[in-house]
C-alpha cells in the first residue's frame, strides 16, 4: 500500500519548498545594486531562504514602548515568538556565539538583533556587538529590527556600521488605532500614554523609513494584523510603506494566548485565521512586494528560517570553544559560493508550474493543499512527525506558495503538549480551508480523522517534487469533482 | 527620598541607563537602587526616569513602599482580570 512507502530522510529543517510565490517576478525587477544586497538574505529574498541561514543576537533588553501583543515577563524555552529569549547576552559574549555559528553554519550570512526589548532602545549593546562582528566576519550582513521610535535618531549610526537592512514594525498609520495597539511610549523622559503616544510612534516611524530609503538602506515593514482592530486598515499602511520607498511588506497574523500573558491573550482578542492572513496578503499584493514565509521567530534564533538550532550554542556551550577565524573564512567562502552557484542555475529559478496538462475547464476553482516536507522539495515526511506544513494554491494558472501552517501553534506549555489526540486535533486544526494534504506516509487514525473533516489524505505522491504532485493531486481531484465551487481562495490574485 | 527596585524586576536594563544620578546596578536576583544617590529625580525630571519606562507594574517603589506604576495602571488589562490571574 503506497501509505506504507518508507520515508528517506532529506536535508532537515529550514522552509523546504522549492519556491515561495512570486519570487522570480519580485527580483525581477530590482536593480543588480538590490540584488546583491538581498539574494543571501533569507528574511529579504524568498528563494534565499531555502539555502541561508540568519542569527538573532539577544543583545537588546531594554524597551520604549509597550505593545498589547508582547509580555516582558514570559520566557519559555519551548516557546516561538518574537521577543522571547533564553538567555540575554552581553556584546562580547554575543559576538562569540555568532563565531560559534559561523563555524558551524557556514551558510549563516546574516546577524540581526531584533530584541527582546528594542535593538535602538540598547544603542550601546547593539552597536558594540555590531561592531566585533564586522571586525571578525566583515562578510556578515547585520541588520536590526526596530518598532521605530528612536529610528530617526539613529539613521546615522546605522549607515555608518554598514547596516544594510532594517525592518520596522508599523501597525498603523491611525493613532486612534494606534492607542488600540500601544498603551504608552517613553519618550523625551516621559511616559505617554494613548493616543498621544501613538501618534509621536506614527511619526518616528514614517520619519525613520524615510531617512533609510533615502539613504539607500533595504527596509522591510512588519505589521501585526490584529482583527477588527487594523486589519482593514492594513492595505493603506502598505501603500504608504511602499510609497516612501520600503521594498518588502511582511503581514504576520497576531499571536495571543492567555497563557503569554499580554493584554490580547488575556483579553481574547483573537488571531486572524489563516484564510484571513492570506485574504489581506494578497489585497496587499496589488501595491506591495509581499513576503509569505516569515516564522516569526524568536529573539535569539538560529539557522535556516523555520528551524531553531539556539540550544546547540547556548552561552554554556560556547564559553570553551576556540577559533580558527581563516579556516572559517574560507570554508563559509567555499560554502556560499557553492550555494550561489545552486541557485543560479535554471532549476532553481522556476517558481511556478504551469499546468500545462491540466484539463481546462470553466471556472475551475482553486484549492489550498498541504505538504509534509522535511526539505529538498520532495514530499518525504510522515504525516504525524510534522510541526508544520507548506501550503499551496492549486488553480488553473498554476501551484503557488501560500504559506506555512504549524501544528504547535506557538506551544503554549508543558500542560498542552500531550501527544496522539491532542497533537492529531491541532494538526487538523492547522490545515483548516485545505482540501488536500500531500505526506510520505500516515497512519490510519490520522487518515480516517482527516477524511472525516474533508480533508484528503494523499502518501500515493511521496518521494516526488512538490508542485509537481501538487499539480498531479489537484488534477485527480477535479476530476473526480471532488472540489467544490466554494474554495475561491486567493483567486483574485494575478 | 530613594526608590526601590523589588523582586517583581525582569532584568530588561530599560531603566539603568536613564538614571541621572548614576544610582541603578545589576545585582542579583534583580537590579537595586543606591539610596545613597538617588534622588527620585528631583529637580532634574518630572517623574523618577526609572519608573517612567519600566515596564513591569509594581517593579519600583517609592520611600513608603507605594508602587510608582500600581497594578492595571501599564498594560489596560483590567484590574478583576488581573487580581484573579495572581
């Protein structure tokens, strides 16, 4: 029985689909100045995020404004979310690890701070971490990711430590949402709170991207789509972003638990559904580059995005170890020439399949299908042993990547970590809108679960590429006219 | 006239840059105030700069032990939600 096909391990970790939606038209047209600059940045470039790795160094506490999404007080190991870190880091000590990980990740071509607190609200911890970075490894890209306050002030200083990528998170242009979003900011000695505060936010923020794309530094713009608070508001934050010159807009869905304690997860607001995200990403497109395969990943991440390799370089761990600084340089030489040189061959430029051999017909409807991969765009994990699935647009233009779909959703501690029921029902839940999952193999109480919420087991594909037995599935099942008219998702999109 | 900086202090380092009198150091298990130089910012600020940007309720304190940022008074959650949370 094809269920039962032996699965063989593939590379492990990282986003593991061969493309990411639109990523050939998105380079397209970007000059060879901007090319350069993005094509090893996975948090920039969607093909370079199957290939390079980043780093988060946690260097950065201190924070000046509070959001309603994030808690200073909860850590959990277990824990993925930005603003969340094991163990804070001192310049020195921070400048180690990503030795550390240059050795042992010669594909990691990019070192952020991103928090927990605010990387310019810790100008002195982050520029000297910056600093003993580029004096060891000036091949490293350094970037921040900053909610904006004190960008303004600190443009000059950004420039002059070659920090070339900046995102700024911008949840509004509105203060009256805004005093939804941020109870108060500290600012010029005082804390200000509501609508006030927010509107000081508002204008740092445009004020700083501003300043950076006039000077030529890459700015992405994350925002935070919280229902009935800024979502439809959303869609002209990124035609303002994009019209003072921001090169990438990044939506992520809003993360609250009451368990995290932050005043959304106390107080229920909830997340947008996945359907939701994607509805508002696409309205975005229109305007927008947009970016899809965010992992919103904590504050002292390491490795291919979708992966977290920070326990293997924990501040215990590091304090030993010795350094041949030439021998890294040349082996992450070798190394990233060697994946440039991947990726610039044809295979790896094509980012959709037309569905040449799909039987035309009127108004064939799209349908989302999820894929359990443990990477080299083939189909080749177990259905149980994924904590998150790739998921893809089927329609009659072609197979596109939508997203990823976790099982864990956030892991919200030890208490709801229970195995077998639990697990498979947040599985389920996590797949919710596909019509079809694609996996190397599966179990039968898994199968018949998934059958009986309309959602189509398939380990007849294993072992094949991605789009292709995406394409061949979608192809089987509009045949058969198992898919509804109803599942017009995404089909606005060009 | 000094504050004090109590067991409910996460470490986030937002406060010890901005004391004007230089009084804020890293201990352990949490940060402590020199109440030999502070001076709750009098006559340099308005409010004390610590508890202006701290982010934690009830992390600071002032001489009688009253918290300069209460219970509810940071995050808008309101007080019933968060009495029955402790």
């Amino acid at each position: 029985m094809a269920r039962n096909t032996p699965i063989e391990s593939g590379k492990t970790g990282g986003c593991k689909a061969s493309s990411c939606g639109s990523s050939s038209q998105q380079m397209s047209h970007l000059s060879e100045e901007i090319r350069q600059k993005v094509f090893n940045h996975p948090c920039y470039s969607e093909q370079a995020h199957h290939h390079f790795a980043r780093m988060h160094v946690a260097v950065a506490p201190a924070c000046n404004i509070q959001c309603n999404y994030c808690n200073r007080k909860y850590d959990c190991a277990n824990e993925s979310r930005p603003g969340v870190v094991s163990e804070l880091l001192h310049p020195e000590q921070a400048v180690k690890k990503v030795m550390a990980v240059a050795a042992a990740i010669p594909q990691m071509t990019v070192v952020g701070i991103a928090g927990p607190g605010d990387p310019l609200a810790n100008p002195e911890r982050s520029f000297t971490t910056f600093r003993g970075i580029a004096e060891f490894a000036p091949d490293i890209k350094l970037c921040v990711s900053t909610n904006g306050l004190a960008l303004p002030q600190h443009v000059e200083a950004l420039s002059r430590h070659n920090i070339d990528h900046v995102t700024i998170t911008i949840n509004t242009l509105d203060e009256e949402i805004g005093a939804e979003i941020y109870p108060w900011v500290f600012w010029n000695h005082r804390r200000i709170r509501g609508r006030a505060g927010a509107r000081i936010l508002i204008e740092q923020q445009q004020k700083g991207l501003e300043m950076l794309t006039a000077r030529g530094i890459l700015v992405k713009v994350n925002s935070v789509m919280v229902p009935g608070v800024n979502d439809e508001h959303l869609k002209a934050v990124s035609r303002e972003v994009k019209a003072k010159g921001a090169f990438l807009h990044n939506v992520m869905p809003l993360i609250a638990e009451a368990e995290h304690g932050t005043y959304y997860g106390i107080m229920e607001q909830r997340s947008p559904s996945a359907g939701e995200l994607q509805s508002l990403q696409d309205a975005c497109a229109g305007d927008m580059n947009m970016m899809r395969h965010c992992r919103q990943c904590r504050a002292d991440a390491v490795g291919l995005l979708g992966e977290d390799r920070g326990a293997e370089f924990t501040l215990e761990k590091i304090e030993t170890m010795e350094f041949d600084y030439e021998a890294i340089r040349a082996k992450r030489a070798a190394v990233q020439e060697a994946i440039a040189l991947e990726m610039n061959t044809p295979k790896a430029a094509v980012t959709t399949v037309p569905l040449a051999m799909l039987r035309r017909r009127s108004a064939a409807p799209a349908a989302l299908m999820a894929v359990a991969t443990k990477g080299g765009n083939v189909i080749n994990q177990h259905f149980g042993h994924a904590s998150e699935f790739l998921v893809y647009e089927a329609s009659e233009r072609g197979v596109r990547f939508i997203g990823t779909r976790r099982t864990d959703q956030y892991c919200v501690g030890s208490d709801h970590c229970d195995e077998g029921e639990d697990k498979l029902r947040l599985a389920i839940e996590a797949l919710a809108g596909c019509k079809a999952v694609l996996c190397a193999r599966i179990g039968i109480t898994p199968w018949e679960a998934l059958e009986a919420a309309g959602i189509k087991p398939d380990s007849d594909h294993s072992m094949e590429s991605i789009e292709e037995a995406v394409a061949a599935l979608y192809q089987a099942m509009l045949t058969a006219g198992v898919l509804a008219d109803d599942v017009e998702v995404g089909a606005s999109v060009a | 006239m000094a504050v004090k900086i109590v067991e409910s202090c996460v470490n986030c380092w937002a406060c010890q840059p901005l004391c004007p009198s230089d009084a804020i150091y890293e201990a352990q298990p949490h940060f402590l105030v020199d109440a030999k130089r502070c001076t709750e910012c009098d006559g340099e600020y308005a409010d004390p700069q610590c508890a202006s940007i701290c982010p934690i309720e009830c992390a600071i304190v002032d001489g009688l032990g009253e918290a300069l940022n209460p219970l509810g008074s940071l995050t808008n959650i309101p007080l019933a939600k968060l009495l029955a949370m402790a």
